[in-house]
C-alpha cells in the first residue's frame, strides 16, 4: 500500500490534523508532532507539503504559505553540515520561485565545497535569509524524521534555528515530527531554546479515525483487486485500530484467508468462522508482532511497565503515567478503565505479562507461544477465541471472572451487546472438552453460579 492520505477525488484523510496544524501555523506558531511508531507521521508531514491542501483549508489565504518537505533521512551525514545542506538543497527543490534563485544557488554550492568550517553555518543563513526576504510567501520547514538529527548533531544548530525564528518572527515556523517530545529527547544546553518555541503547540498524531480506516480499506481493496464485507472492516478496525502498517498486515492476512476459503468453499462463506482463524493468525505474525515490538520499546521504562500492569492484580500503575499513555493515543478509557488502542496491541501486551503461578500447577498457558499444556501434556490445537479465553483466566487465576470481563477480552468492546450468556458457556464447553480429563465434572474451568467462571491450577 502506497503510504499516502490523498484519496481518488482530491480529498485527504487526517482532515482533523490537518485542520489543527494549519490553524498554529496560520499564525506562524512553531508545531511539535508527535507520534508513535509507523502511526502515519511522515504521511500528513507529506500531506503538509502540498499547497493544494493549505488552499482547501485557507481558500486563498493558503497561497501566502510556502510549505518545504524536510526528510531528515536524507542527510548525506549526521552532522551540522550534512543538516544544513539538505535544508537549502530541499528549498531549491521545492518551488519554481525558489529554483532559480541567485543567492540561494551561491550559498548551496559554497556549502557544497566550503573553504572553511565557519562557511557552513554563514552559507545556510545566506541562503535562508535570501529566501525570507525575496519571496513574500510565508515560509514553513517541515522536518520529519527529526529525532536522530535532534539527539545527535551539535546544539548550535538550534540556537541557530531559534534565533531565525526570532528574526522573522512572522515569515518562519517550524513543524518536526518525532516519536517523543523534544524535551524528553534533549533539553539541555541550547535545544531548551529551541524547545521553548513549541511549548503548548504539542500535536498528537492518533490512529486513523474509523471513517479513514474504511477509506484505507476501499483503497486497499483497489489495489489489490479483494473484496471486503462490511463485517470484515468491523474485523480489521477492531485488530489494528487505525494503525496504518496493522492496517495494512491485517488486511493482507484476511485477504489471504478469504482467498483459501474461497478455493475450498464454494458456498457463501462463513465470515465468522474466518475472522476466528483470521485472528488466530494474526497474534502469531512476526510483522505484526514486530509492529507491536517497535511501539513498545519506544516508551520509557515507566510507561511499558503501566502498560504490562494493566488489568493485572497488585497495585494500580502511577496514573499520571497512564494519562500520558492515552494522550499519545496508546490507551483509551471506557467506563473507567483503560483499553489499549487496538486488539492486536492488547493481545500483544497480554501475551508479555508475566504470570506467576504454583510449581504443582497442572495447567499452564505459554502466553508467548499460545500453547496450553495439562499434566505437562500439550492440548489439542486450539481455536483463536479458545486460546484467548483460557489465557484470559490463566493470567487471573483462583479469581472470578465475570462474562462482562470474557466478552470483552475475548470478542472484543465492540460485541458487548451481542455476545450472550449461551455463546459464552459454548465456548467454555469447548474450553472444557479440551482440558477436562472430565468434562461433565470440571476440576480446571469452573463455574461460580451467578458471577462468572475461575480456573484452578492445583
């Protein structure tokens, strides 16, 4: 899939980001978007870029602007240099008025081939300037891809940056892309200072919204010629929640699920039975669960330990962290409680939590491998919301657990209202078949009449 948010008819997702982003830099506000891994933030970055997009915004007012599209990525060097260079060559690159502009010209091919050291940051001002001055659009620097660049190259590169801001206070902002807050990157020496100029224009990019997800959906289905039901788009937006790369990876499993189905089934096919086996592979793709890696070992120790704390018995996770967690978008709260952001990132993180159980236990669920063993023993292969139901009770073991709590951890929050009291003691019957040397009797999955159901491990 293209990693774009334009749409066939002109339009764009993200209308919301954009709205919010274009509203700061109107007034020339410097804007720090912040987003956590593959979420799309070089995609509206991009989208940014496009003058088009600040007229359907701005009507005419949006052609006072001169968006340029930095990709720190490519930095011929993690250096000033290399960083100064790319700036001006991207501005020569961006605009027919800015091609042929004289100064601009002279001050990249003196960086090209300084004579000296002091060149390199005296050229990048030339030219600059020469920009500021000589074009009456409003010019606005769009760096993605920010955060080595930010952690690594000598702080006087953003000294040098805030004091251009500072000089042409209504004809310069700055809008970089990055994983984490600047601050939390680096907030000593001069990139306090250059920090200071996004302080409260902090922009969170979230997950697509439903509506979006169904566009990237359609366009999916465009391009790989595959047909979606609407109940296969409930399915996918439930596992990947608007993450663009699950989108994607969820899309390509049941793309490759419908396909096998429909070589061996004529008849029409049984979507419910495919979304379980669907699901089950998903928990186990290595691209997916990478995705998932990526995410996590973004944050701070602090907030993976909130995140493996969720739902867990002990003492709650430090709320305040919890808080910043659903501000990035990671973590959402429904009736009090806190959800992650998708299904495929929930049973991600459920499958990480440690849990401890009894030496003479003699049942065992390896979370990691989504293997259950009796006795020591294997069990027969187990279905997708099998699985998710017994690990589910393993991880709160000799503790009830009500069939609200089952149904949203194993179908999902949006099949509260539809899952009743019979598929639940369905599933546990099948549950039972499985590990139950007697199923009639169960020793292992019990039920508390009135309350739920409990697993004893001895």
């Amino acid at each position: 899939m293209p990693d774009t948010l334009r749409l066939a008819d002109g339009g764009y997702m993200r209308h919301l980001d954009v709205q919010n982003i274009l509203q700061f830099l109107y007034t020339m506000r410097c804007v720090e978007l912040i987003g956590f891994s593959n979420i799309g933030k070089s995609a509206l970055m991009r989208l940014l870029a496009q003058p088009d997009v600040w007229t359907q915004e701005l009507g005419e007012a949006g052609r006072d602007f001169l968006p340029v599209y930095v990709d720190c990525n490519r930095m011929l060097a993690m250096n000033d240099h290399g960083f100064y260079e790319l700036v001006l060559r991207c501005l020569q690159e961006s605009a027919e008025p800015l091609t042929h502009l004289p100064e601009l010209t002279a001050a990249y091919e003196t960086m090209v081939s300084p004579p000296s050291d002091f060149q390199v940051p005296l050229s990048f001002n030339r030219g600059l300037t020469a920009v500021l001055q000589q074009t009456e659009q409003k010019l606005v620097l769009l760096f993605d891809e920010f955060d080595e660049p930010f952690a690594n190259i000598d702080s006087r590169v953003f000294i040098n940056l805030r004091a251009l801001k500072d000089r042409y206070q209504g004809k310069l902002a700055y809008v970089t892309a990055t994983e984490q807050p600047l601050t939390r990157r680096r907030a000593e020496d001069h990139c306090g200072e250059f920090c200071e100029l996004f302080s409260h224009h902090l922009w969170y990019l979230a997950p697509l919204t439903r509506s979006d997800v169904e566009r990237f959906v359609r366009h999916y289905m465009q391009a790989f010629e595959i047909y979606f039901s609407p109940a296969d788009i409930e399915f996918i937006y439930t596992w990947a929640g608007g993450h663009p790369r699950l989108l994607n990876g969820v899309c390509r499993v049941l793309e490759g699920m419908l396909e096998q189905a429909n070589r061996t089934a004529p008849l029409p096919l049984d979507r419910w039975s495919i979304h379980e086996q669907a699901g089950r592979l998903l928990v186990g793709d290595e691209e997916l669960l990478l995705e998932c890696d990526k995410i996590q070992n973004k944050l701070s120790l602090e907030e993976r330990t909130a995140l493996l704390s969720l739902n867990q018995p002990g003492p709650e996770p430090d709320p305040a962290t919890l808080d910043g967690l659903v501000r990035q978008h990671l973590l959402f709260k429904i009736e009090g409680k806190y959800q992650p952001f998708c299904r495929l990132f929930g049973d991600y993180l459920q499958r990480k939590q440690p849990v401890r159980v009894p030496a003479s236990a003699r049942l065992r669920v390896d979370l990691e491998r989504g293997e259950v063993f009796v006795n020591h023993r294997p069990v027969d292969a187990l279905t997708n919301l099998e699985f998710r139901l017994l690990a589910l009770l393993f991880q709160h073991h000799d503790k009830i657990v009500d069939k609200y709590e089952i149904v949203r951890n194993v179908w999902g929050e949006t099949f509260i209202d539809d899952v009743d009291d019979a598929r639940i003691e369905k599933l546990v019957s099948r549950v039972r078949q499985k590990i139950e040397s007697d199923p009639s009797t169960p020793k292992l999955l019990t039920t508390v009449r009135g309350r739920g159901y409990k697993l004893v491990l001895e």
